[in-house]
C-alpha cells in the first residue's frame, strides 16, 4: 500500500511537469487514497482478524494482490490523470469530498465496532446491544453497524472507491474499472464469507441471517 502512495505522488509529479499545474481532481485522488493508506497502518493490527489472514491465508493470491494488483490497478485514476487533467467544479469537489468521508467514517466505525467486539466483548458500549450466543462460546455482534448489514465496512469501502473514480470525471470507462472489479470482488468475498460463518456457527448464524437479512447495502443487497 506504500508502493500505492509512492505512486500517486509520482504522478502528481510527472503531471505537474507535463502540464505545469496539479489539477485539482489529481489532489483529491491523492488525499483520498493517502488516508485510506494511512488508516490500514494506523489499525493494522486488525489485519490479523480479517478474512485474509485467518481463512485464506498466505498464497499466490494474497502476494499477487499486495505486490503488483494493489500498486497499479489502485492508482489507474492517478496515472489517467497525469494525461488528461480534470478540473472538478466546485460542486463536484464537494461532492466527491462527501462522499469519500462518510464513506471512510462508515468503513473505520464499522470496521472499530466489530475489531473492539472481538477483543472486548463484554465492554461497556455493548451492553445494550444484541448480541446471539454460539456453540463455540463466542456471540456473534447483531445490532449496531452489525444489524444494518452483514459487511456494512464493504459500503463504506465502495463508497469510497467511487469517489476515487468519480475524481476522473464520466469521460472514460477505465477510470471506473477498480469500482467495478471491488463490487465484484467485495460480493464474492461476502457469499464465501456468510459460507464459512454458517459453517463454523450453524443455527446462530441462521438466526443472525434472519436477523440481518442485508448483505451489504441495507434496504437494497
């Protein structure tokens, strides 16, 4: 995810070269994904929880994906800008800042929710929330972010990355591929992730299904 900042500055650079300027749009995909970076250091130990590290594990899939998917497939916006510089109306700024921050603040609170749950079940913010107990003596997390959607993290990442896109403007479809391939993605994680949960919890999951029939979008998937 380094190599992805290190590359969007390059850019920035080269495009500042080329054109004598730094668009506005090129800031914004800049800061946009700095902070997402810079959000996984900063909570990095919550890395070792996911679905990565505990089901998948370390593979070609996992190697790929850090060395060379994430590092210039995430910085396609950066690198279609440096060519063709997009100057955002004010409006679009606005937008786009909007809608990249409550996605960021639904990403990080859902995301804080379930890590603090994990480590400290009983703390005291969970004590009005329902929670399902299972037979492996742990209880699954069914009110709060939780009870809005399976993967409500998963809206606040796609929300984000179409704000990513959204910066290069409506001109050009590759500039929308990563939104396209992350909705791919995040879906197929979501149905091999409710696999594995029902699998490993049976009727508490069953129930919690019930509970929270959403997947990821609440109200729509």
């Amino acid at each position: 995810m380094l190599v992805q900042i290190a590359i969007n500055f390059c850019m920035a650079y080269t495009q500042y070269v080329k054109h004598g300027y730094v668009s506005n749009s090129m800031i914004l995909v800049n800061v946009f994904q700095f902070l997402y970076v810079a959000d996984g250091l900063v909570a990095e130990k919550a890395i070792l929880t996911t679905m990565d590290i505990i089901s998948d594990g370390f593979g070609y899939m996992l190697a790929f994906g850090d060395l060379a998917w994430v590092p210039f497939v995430y910085t396609l916006q950066a690198r279609y800008l440096v060519d063709r510089p997009e100057s955002l109306q004010p409006w679009a700024v606005a937008f786009l800042l909007g809608l990249n921050m409550l996605g960021f603040y639904i990403f990080r609170a859902a995301n804080g929710q379930k890590d603090l749950f994990r480590s400290q079940p009983h703390h005291a913010s969970f004590s009005h929330l329902y929670t399902i107990p299972t037979s492996h003596g742990r209880e699954l997390l069914a009110d709060g972010w939780w009870g809005m959607s399976r993967h409500p993290n998963y809206l606040g990442d796609l929300m984000m990355g179409l704000a990513w896109c959204g910066t290069c403007g409506v001109n050009h479809i590759i500039c929308y591929f990563y939104i396209i391939y992350f909705a791919i993605l995040l879906v197929h994680r979501q149905r091999r992730d409710d696999l594995h949960c029902e699998r490993k919890y049976g009727a508490a999951w069953q129930e919690y299904m019930q509970r929270v029939p959403y997947k990821i979008i609440p109200g729509f998937y």
